[in-house]
C-alpha cells in the first residue's frame, strides 16, 4: 500500500497506469472511511486527523 498525501492544483485525477491501479478517487474522511474498513498505519493517521476534515 502506498499513501500519497497531496493538494488538488487543477486538472481532473486520473489513473496514469492501468496494470498497476484500477481508479483513482479524491475522499473526504467520511468517504475514505467508506473505502478503508480497516485501521491505516498510525502516521497516515495522524497525519489525516491534523490536516483532512
């Protein structure tokens, strides 16, 4: 699992792989937490809980 923190700029997300990845979503908490059903390493957490609403 790779986490990638980032801030939309401009343009619309896109899957640049196929093989590799199947979609591509930008998720508020309630929304990741309906795509994670399980607990996320602790400092992708932390960071979430300082900086995503």
């Amino acid at each position: 699992m790779i986490y990638v923190a980032c801030d939309v700029v401009s343009g619309t997300a896109r899957v640049g792989e196929e093989e590799g990845l199947a979609e591509v979503a930008w998720c508020d908490r309630a929304t990741l937490a309906e795509h994670v059903l399980y607990p996320l390493f602790g400092p992708v957490q932390e960071h979430l809980d300082a900086n995503v609403r």
